[in-house]
C-alpha cells in the first residue's frame, strides 16, 4: 500500500508539491507516510529513525506548510541538532523544500565567526536551525529570543545526549513557550532518552520505522580479525582495490583519524580527516570533496559523522571497533543509502573482542567472518581480560593541577601537572 502513494495524496499545498517535484521526490519513505499527516494536524511526535530515513523532510515539509507568513519576521520554528554538519544539511532542506515560499531562514552553530549569524539574525528570519552551545552564546547576548516559537524539533536526541548537550537543552526548554508544537527524534530510545520526550511532548504520536537499532538489511556485514600492528596494511590493501570507491573510515579518537589520514596521504590514497578539533572550513572542504570524489577516503570520529548523508558511499570501515554498539548501528548506516546497496568491513583485534560480542547482541546475529592475510587467532579467540582494552596508565599520583608559589616575585604564580595528558577475501564458516 505504501508504495502506491505519492506525496499528492498527503494534502500539501501547492508550492511544497512542486519544490518536491523539483527535487525529484514523488513517493514519501515511511517515516514521511507516517509522520506528515498528523503533524498536519499540529500533534507532538517521538519518531524513531536513524538518519537516511528521510526524517527531515517529514518534519519541515508539515513545518513550512503550518506556518503562516501573516506575522513579522519573529523566529517561529526552533530545530536543535547535535552537529554543525547536521545542522548545514538540515538548513539545505529547508532551502530546497520551501524554494516557492518566501521563509527566511538561518543556521547558527560553534567554529566559526558569530557575525554573518548575528547579521542574518538582526535582518528577521522565521527558522532557526542551531547547535545548543552558539544558540545559548547568542541568547546570553541578547541577539535572539525564542518567544514566538510555535514549532520545535529535537533531532538526533540520543547523541544530543551521548555530548552531553542535555543541560544546554534544558536551559534552551525554559525560554520556550509551553503551547507549541514539539517533534522529537532519536536513533534509539533509552530510559534517559524517554524520560526527556515525555518532559517535553504533550499526548505525542509515536512513529518508528525500523526496530530499535536494527541494521540496514542492504548492508553486507563482514568481521575481519587481526592484530593492532597490522590494521593499516590490511586498510591499504582494500583501498587499492578499484570497487572501494567512496570509503567512510571510522576511529574512536581524533588522533587516530588524524594519524590514519596521514598513513593514507602518505601512501597516496586521497583522504582528509574530520573530527571536533578541526576548523568548521576544514570540516566543510572535507565533506564537500567527499561528496564531490575529490577525495575517494574520509576518516572521521563517531560525533563528526552525525549529519554526513551522502548517497554515494559504497563502504564504511570500522578502523577501530566502537565500545557502544549502538554506535555500530550509527556508523554502518552511512552507507546502502537511496535505495543503493553497501557493505560495512570491521577490524577487530584482540583487545575490542568483547565491544563486537556486544553489538553482535545488540543486532541479534552474527556477523560474517573473513579470512584474509593478516588473520588473528588471538583476536578471533580473545576472552576475559585479553578482549577488552587495557585501563588507562595514570602517571602520578593525581590529575589535578597544583598550586607552587612562585620563584623569585611575589607577584608570580605557577601552575603544574601531574601527568600529560574483495575477492581475496574467503568467508570462513567455523563458529567462533
């Protein structure tokens, strides 16, 4: 029945139908099947839905066509996303799906110089799309106040929280009105997640398109059990590998990525690397040659990569194992995009055994085991200590500055610290 219905058949007005038509949409995915009618009717939502689902176009398609262009240009919509790179792609959507209607809009994240938003800002728009951090800066400054807002999206919630954005968010709460509409999405929905949606919905609908992480079942899921040493050959073996043509890297630190980007510029693979301590430019050039195949290779941290849908990546590796499974879930999903096919490759070694047993729970199947060059045992048979990273060394006997008077003027204090911080690859059918 699904598959029968355009988006004639979901009553939008006229210039929303043809800025879609425009765009080359004619059949909604189920999220905008399900969610669109009823926010149409101004009801509170908790969408369950992972990014690639098409969850943006199913809350500001009913969002532009609720609002009203009667009022002076005064903020009326306020959407909060985790990531300066989902909140841009958020921006373009409502650029692309409110082309025929005359919205002003603007986005406002961290990174980089307040001016041109605070310009925009003093000009009037009807939408803000913002990270929490900025939009408190600019509110504490008095360059915006949220007063008139009727609409109010909390997309991506579960990593809102994971960055520990949830206080930012309950100080933004506060400066809202309590008659309004509130939509609310997240990947997955745990106790601290529920509690939140019930704190700021009112007699919401529920929509949820896929089981709780759960994985894309388009995506070809292999293991490949190996050594730490030996990571990079077995990286730059597959990249050299023709069909590898847009590959999504993931590492668990920033100076991993850094440090694997380098391995692999070294080794002329075009790749570039992003993460929180990159320049918003950077981070915007990186993403942009990406998508462009400029560069055939993007390392990129679990937080950096919220917001990157691109539609063409034909792999995401797992350089490095994430230590929560739904992270997984979050990373593999990058690709098999549009309807396309994907695989997603895993590196394991010994000490990230028990973070793949816990993800293998978590999407409830085992997931296939290469054999290949670089082949650990001692990875693939880790137990107990030996398949969990080592604790952290601690050098001294504290991690707290302390205070020394100064030498030689009264007037001088020091600080010191305690420590400073393919083919040829054969499924192997054995049960491990």
């Amino acid at each position: 029945m699904e598959n029968t219905i355009s988006f004639n058949d979901l009553k939008l007005i006229d210039p929303l139908k043809k800025a879609l038509t425009k765009q080359g949409y004619t059949t909604p995915t189920p999220i905008q099947l399900k969610s669109i009618p009823s926010l149409l009717l101004g009801k509170d939502l908790i969408g369950i839905a992972q990014t690639g689902t098409g969850k943006t176009a199913a809350f500001a398609l009913p969002i532009l066509q609720r609002m009203t262009e009667k009022y002076p240009r005064v903020i009326k919509t306020l959407i909060l996303a985790p990531t300066r790179e989902l909140a841009a792609q958020i921006g373009e959507s409502f650029s692309a799906y409110g082309e025929f209607l005359r919205f002003k809009h603007t986005v406002i994240f961290g990174g980089v110089s307040q001016g041109m938003q605070v310009q925009a800002l003093s000009k009037g728009v009807d939408i803000v799309i913002a990270t929490p951090g900025r939009l408190l800066d600019l509110m504490n400054q008095r360059r915006l106040t949220l007063g008139n807002v009727e609409f109010f999206v909390l997309d991506e919630a579960d990593r809102m929280l994971d960055m520990g954005f949830i206080h930012d968010i309950k100080r933004i709460i506060t400066r809202l009105p309590e008659k309004r509409q509130t939509l609310f999405f997240s990947a997955t929905m745990s106790p601290e997640i529920n509690r939140l949606a019930k704190s700021l919905l009112k007699d919401p609908i529920h929509v949820e398109v896929t089981a709780q992480a759960t994985t894309v079942e388009k995506i070809k899921q292999c293991v490949f059990f190996i050594d730490q040493n030996s990571k990079e050959k077995l990286l730059l073996e597959f990249l050299r590998q023709k069909h590898l043509t847009s590959v999504l890297v993931f590492t668990r630190t920033k100076h991993k990525a850094n440090k694997v980007a380098a391995f692999l510029s070294k080794n002329n693979i075009s790749s570039d690397a992003i993460h929180g301590n990159k320049s918003q430019s950077s981070r915007t050039n990186a993403i942009k040659n990406f998508k462009t195949g400029k560069i055939k290779v993007l390392v990129a941290t679990d937080i950096a990569a919220r917001g990157i849908d691109i539609d063409n990546i034909s792999h995401v590796i797992n350089f490095e194992i994430p230590n929560e499974p739904e992270s997984y879930v979050h990373r593999i999903g990058r690709t098999a995009r549009a309807g396309a096919e994907g695989t997603a490759f895993s590196f394991c070694s010994a000490d990230e055994r028990n973070f793949l047993r816990n993800i293998e729970r978590l999407i409830k199947k085992n997931i296939e085991v290469m054999d290949h060059t670089f082949h650990s045992e001692t990875a693939k048979n880790a137990v107990g200590a030996a398949a969990k990273p080592p604790p952290k060394r601690q050098s001294g006997r504290n991690h707290r500055f302390k205070y020394k008077p100064g030498h030689g003027s009264k007037n001088k204090n020091t600080f010191s610290r305690n420590d400073r911080s393919g083919s040829r690859f054969k499924h192997n059918s054995k049960r491990r």
